[in-house]
C-alpha cells in the first residue's frame, strides 16, 4: 500500500491454505503428466521435458523446506515452472496458458488485504484495488480484532485483522473515522 495513509489496517488472511493446497495439486498433475509423457515416448526429443520435470522438483522442494513468514511457501514460480513443462507437452498449450494466469494468482494470494484510511475514504489494496469515499461508508469500527464496515447500502464488510490491536489503537482508528462519516 502506499505510505501516505494514516491508518493501514492488515486483514488476516483465512484462505491462504486453499490457494496453497491448489498450487500443490496443479504442480503434482504436471508432474504426473510429464513423467507419463516421458515414460511413454522416449526420445531425444524429450530430454528438455525431462531436464524441467528434475528442475521443477528439485525447486518446489527448496521452497517447500524453506520456512517462510506467514507458514506457506510462495509457489508462483514452480507453477510459471510447470506451465513451461505444458509448453513442451504435445497439445499443452491451452493449459500451459491457465498455468501462468494461476502463478499470477498465487501470487496474488500472497500479498495480505490491507484497508488504507484517508481523508478522501477507504481503500482496498486486493485484487482489483476499491476505493470507497465516505460518503458511502455509513459507519466504521474497529473492536476485539475486528473490523466492521457499514456501508450506506446496507451491506456489511466484517473481517478479523491479522495482529491484535491495543483499545488505544482501536479507539484512535474509530475517533479518526468519525470525523470522516456524517
């Protein structure tokens, strides 16, 4: 997010385990497929094949065993990996092509929601970014760990933030959005 907020609320982030078991399972079929491809038509012509199935194991096992921050390994470039593998599979090129667009989503899952609070409103840094004036936002209140956005059209935004926040923090973040809610 960008460092002119005032307030930067960060999100905890539920889902990482789902899109982390989901990369896991689509580098396993590429895998399960070049070996087979590779078992069944071997030839000089699948050496390149052979040369990226032993890279990407090799590198989805150094970021497996890697600790990292948030106890998920960020895997976009074993699938990017994978989807080369696609590219020299016969008829692979279509799913080589969904390949890349779910590295880029891996990716994606990567980078914690944050909520950046200023004068002209509220925005959310996911994918796609959503801005949010005021004038839309009927309350906003942080309490125990939680953030509650309650819009002007009745819809309600509730989400637990990712550390815990002091009772000072938390009236200090509602005190500077009442000024901002009519």
């Amino acid at each position: 997010m960008q460092p002119d907020y005032p307030f930067v609320l960060i999100l905890a982030n539920k889902e990482r385990r789902a899109a982390h078991l989901a990369s896991l399972f689509l580098i396993g079929i590429t895998l399960l497929v070049a070996i087979v491809y590779t078992a069944t038509h071997l030839s000089l012509q699948t050496i390149p094949l052979i040369v990226l199935i032993l890279f990407l194991l090799l590198y989805t096992y150094f970021k497996l065993t890697r600790k990292s921050v948030n106890g998920f390994p960020q895997l976009m470039w074993p699938i990017a990996i994978a989807s080369l593998a696609w590219f020299l599979i016969p008829k692979g090129f279509f799913i080589a092509i969904v390949y890349l667009i779910a590295a880029v989503f891996e990716k994606q899952s990567q980078i914690p929601i944050e909520i950046g609070l200023d004068s002209s409103g509220i925005t959310f840094n996911h994918f796609p970014q959503k801005f949010y004036p005021w004038d839309q936002i009927q309350q906003l209140i942080i309490k125990d760990g939680l953030v509650t956005i309650d819009y002007k059209n009745n819809r309600i935004f509730q989400k637990e933030l990712e550390n815990t926040t002091t009772n000072e923090e938390e009236t200090e973040v509602n005190q500077y959005c009442q000024q901002f809610l009519s």
